[in-house]
C-alpha cells in the first residue's frame, strides 16, 4: 500500500530561538580566528562498543557533527575499543547505525582505538625509555590501597625505580602472554602525591587474556581508556577533543601524555555537562541491568532512552536533533524536562505525520436506517492544513465500530458525544442519533443503535444545525483488526537515576497492549518505521514486529503536550 506523505518536507533551518547557548561552539570559533591547527576544525565521537546508544550520546553526536560542519571541518567516528571484556561487534553495528538514522555521515573516517595497538605500545615504551613510565608487580588490591584519597596523599610503588631495562623486559614479558592477569600492570610516573588523584601514577596497561572482537589473540595487553584517548585523538589530527564533564579532572592527565610524548600541535580536550533527562536513566550500567535482568525486551524496546529504543518507539531523528540544539551546551549539571523531548516529538509529527483512524476499545454501532447491504465511502484529507499530503477513502456501511469512551448512557452535561438521545458527526462521514442501547448482564453497553441523517453526507447538517460533538469510527466490514501497543514513560518517578532502587520505580503501565483494535483499511501493508497520527488518540508507528495479516502498531507518544501548555503560561522559566 503506498504510503502518502509530503513530497517536499521542509529542510531543516534551525530558528534562533530554537538555539540554546553553546560555550563550545565560542571555544572553537576563538581558535579558528586565531589560526590554531592552521584553522581546520576535526572532531571525533568515540564511543566504547559495549553497549547501545542512547539519548545522551545524541547530545554528543550533535554537537560533534555539527562543530565539524559548522567551521568547514570534518568528524571522525572512532571506537574506543580497549575492554574487550565488554565488547562485540554487535554494538558496533548498532553505533554504526544509530548515528546513520540520527543523521550524520562520518565518510571514509572511521577508526578504532585496537587499530592503534601497536602504536601505543612503542610509544608506551619511549616513555619507559625517558623514565616516564614502570611496570608495577603490586596485587590490584595494594595499588587500590596504595593510591591514597581526596584526603591523603599515594604510596609509592616498591616498584617504581626499576630500572629502564627491567621494565622493557617485563613489559614485553606481559605483551608475551608470560604473566597471568593481575600479575603486572604499566604505569605512568608521575607524582604519587598529587592534588588530583587521577594524576597518580595512573594504569596504562593491563593483562587480560581475552579475545578481541577485531584482533582476535594478537594482544593479551589492552591500553586504558586515558591512555589510548589522547593518543588516538593526535593520530586522527583531532583538534577538538570535546568530552563530558567527568572527563574534566582527566584533562591533565590527556595533556601529560601528549607533552611527554612531544606530539605537536595537540588536540584541546573540552568538557561540557551531559544530558540528564527526568523520568529517565542513562547509566548505561542501569540501562544493562534493565535489559539483562529481562525487564523491558532488549536494547530496542521502544521504553527505553536508546536511540533504538526510540527509533522503534517512532521518534523522529529530526527531533532529536532540535531537541538536543535547543538544551543547548553548558558548563553546569542539571536535569532536563522529558516534556520538551516530547513536545519536539509532537511539533514535528504534527506537521509530517498522516491522518487516519483507528478504534482502539471498540463499541459497535448499527444504523438501523442503513441499508443492510449497502455501502459507500468518504474522501478524507490525510492531513487537515496541508493538501500535500492527499485524501484517502474511508469506507462507511451499516455497522460501525466506536470507541467506548466516545459513548455513555447517563453522561454529564458537558459531554459532547454520544448518548442516548443525542446526535453526534461521524468525521468525514454523517450526523447519527442515538436511538437505543444493549446492555450486557452487567449493564454495560454492547450495541449503540442509531440512525442517520441522509442529507448530512459529508458531516454538515442541511438546515445549519450545530452539532457540538465529532467522534471517530471504522466501518465493521472493512476494518482491519490489529494490535496496538501504548507506551509510556519507564518511570514513575521524576528522578529515577537518583534511586538506590531504581527498579523498585519502574512503571507498571508503561506498555498496554491492545490485541484488538480496530484500524481503518488504509493502516494495514504499510512498512516497519511508517507514521500516522491516529486521529483523537495519539501518534503511532508501525513495529518491526507487524505482517500483512496482522498489522502492529506503536504508540510514539499522545497527543496531549505538556510542554506548551508550559510555555503558554510561562512556567519554563
């Protein structure tokens, strides 16, 4: 079935207002104006394959992407692949794709920190050579013990004044496979009683007699991360190496190595705060917890802040992107409201999304009127301000289904649908008036009797009458039957990163599935990934999961926004 959407969607122009403030961005801007790295700009975003991406690496992803494209440069996707305990090609896979599906190309520059292994072993060993660096035989314990606190100052090493050739020796004995795990580790010497404990005579290498998900046996030493980060950065001509806030008490430790080393010019590591999101975790130590201890199905299950997670649960990249813009990029930690996401995720399907209907807690009608064998159909528009996006035909016969809510026996005085007595427009279609109701045992409506109005066709009453009340419906002959899965936020609570026991907090009613929602003819064939507002009820998307036979169905988000009522009345500050 094809799938109308707009033939032009507009390009993405970011508005000035739709900018937050960017320090990084002044940052870069001061060195190309000052000739710094000859004034080319190339960045890098280096994830660790040992696990999926998710919200908070978007914030990266763009900022990255976009500094590199902002000053004529380029970005590089490098894997920092130095656990290989932890890692597999599956995740790089997964990287690979979700930063394609955000929006970004990284061309012919993609690398991996294990193709640099043998580099930062011989450079490992020139700073052996200058005395910058010794092999250390205490147990993980002592070294743990030993390093010292915020309080005190470290231990030296028993080890730390071996001599140039022992530690050339031993250091190629661990390269060797000679040592067991634990046995031995490289480190940096640099001051054991340093202010800041990251300086400390830090870990270069470990042993560890794992495989490589890319070189296999070859190495039974793998790089720490601050070893491996600031070098790769100078191999790749990184000029700005832009780090989360954690990174910051690390920036010495980056320069040290790279001073020591004399690599000139030099990448300049900035930090800038992540994203913390309400409602939502972004540990990625939680987010395993999540997936390994089966409480929500994978890395990709559409309740999770992965960017799987949210393709499937059928958020747009575009409004990630606008969504990431707008926080902007800041020196300061702080939370942001998951209701701005959403509302970006609103604004964009609003204007890009389809029309059609769908009955999700059906209630049959029959207009007794209707003739029994008779059928016709309507022509409604898929988008209602836009004409681009076509019209659709929606069949109409006798029997009709309704959603439940849209109908009640003794309703209040403001209720606007159907009821006994009252008269309703079924969009695009008639005026019906509800003439009798069947009850179950329990009293509760099973069949809605009405009949109709033949000279409203279209849904305009003849004689100007007003009709307050427009419900939505499927014809019961042609409705496609299919299952409807509503997602929610995971969390009941506002700041579940903050909980001990996160998991106690997950919410119960974060999937709802409805296994028999009734769905108009033009929502079934469609492909995995198509949108569609269902009109009434919120934005939806079709899930990997559906077939032609059995059509499913995500919901993205409701159509209910938070946020702009907010802004509306002045309430994000």
């Amino acid at each position: 079935m094809t799938d109308p959407t707009r033939p032009d969607a507009p390009t993405e122009t970011p508005s000035p207002e739709e900018e937050g403030p960017n320090f990084v961005a002044d940052l870069v801007a001061a060195d190309v104006a000052a000739g710094k790295h000859g004034g080319k700009v190339v960045t890098r975003f280096p994830p660790e394959p040992n696990g999926y991406l998710h919200i908070g690496h978007a914030k990266a992803i763009v900022l990255d992407f976009e500094i590199a494209k902002r000053f004529g440069g380029r970005c590089n996707l490098r894997f920092d692949d130095t656990n290989p305990e932890a890692e597999s090609v599956e995740f790089v896979e997964a990287i690979r794709r979700d930063v394609r599906w955000l929006g970004y190309d990284w061309g012919e520059h993609e690398y991996f920190a294990s193709d640099y292994f043998e580099r930062l072993y011989e450079w490992a060993k020139v700073l052996i050579r200058k005395g910058l660096a010794y092999v250390d035989s205490q147990t993980p314990e002592q070294i743990r013990l030993n390093r010292g606190d915020y309080h005190r100052p470290g231990t030296n090493s028993p080890f730390r004044d071996r001599s140039v050739e022992e530690n050339l020796a031993l250091f190629e004995k661990m390269r060797a496979g000679e040592m067991a795990e634990g046995e031995a580790v490289l480190r940096a010497k640099i001051d054991m009683a340093h202010p800041n404990v990251v300086m400390r005579d830090p870990l270069m290498y470990r042993i560890r007699h794992v495989p490589h998900h890319r070189t296999g046996n070859r190495w039974c030493i793998y790089p720490m991360y601050d070893w491996a980060h600031g070098q790769s950065d100078a191999i790749e001509g990184v000029t700005h190496s832009l780090c989360t806030l954690e990174f910051e008490d690390h920036r010495p430790l980056y320069d040290w190595f790279l001073e020591a080393l004399e690599i000139d010019p030099r990448p300049r590591q900035i930090e800038f705060a992540r994203l913390n999101l309400t409602y939502t975790v972004l540990s990625k130590r939680r987010l395993l917890q999540l997936v390994q201890g089966g409480h929500v199905d994978g890395w990709d299950d559409p309740r999770m802040p992965t960017l799987s997670g949210m393709r499937r649960r059928g958020f747009p990249p575009e409004a990630i992107r606008r969504f990431c813009r707008r926080i902007g990029v800041s020196k300061r930690e702080g939370v942001v409201d998951v209701t701005l996401l959403e509302h970006m995720v609103r604004d964009h399907l609003e204007h890009t999304a389809p029309r059609a209907m769908a009955v999700l807690d059906p209630l049959k009608v029959v207009i007794d009127n209707y003739p029994e064998d008779a059928e016709e159909s309507f022509e409604a528009p898929n988008h209602p301000t836009d004409p681009s996006f076509g019209t659709r035909t929606l069949p109409f016969c006798r029997e009709l289904w309704i959603d439940r809510k849209d109908f009640m026996l003794d309703p209040p005085r403001k209720y606007h649908r159907l009821a006994p007595g009252r008269e309703v427009r079924l969009r695009y279609a008639c005026l019906v008036t509800c003439t009798d109701v069947e009850c179950d045992a329990d009293g509760r409506p099973t069949v809605v009797h009405c009949t109709f109005d033949p000279a409203s066709r279209g849904g305009t009453a003849p004689d100007g009458r007003k009709v307050r009340g427009t419900i939505h419906w499927v014809s019961a002959r042609h409705a496609v039957r299919g299952e409807c899965r509503l997602y929610d936020r995971l969390f009941d609570v506002e700041n579940p990163q903050g909980e001990d026991d996160f998991l106690a907090h997950l919410n119960p009613a974060s999937r709802v599935v409805v296994e028999n929602a009734m769905l108009e003819p033009s929502l079934a064939g469609l492909e995995p990934g198509t949108r569609r507002q269902f009109e009434r009820t919120g934005y939806f998307v079709v899930d990997p999961d559906s077939t032609p036979e059995r059509p499913v169905w995500n919901r993205t988000i409701a159509l209910k926004d938070t946020w702009a009522k907010m802004v509306a009345r002045g309430a994000t500050g």
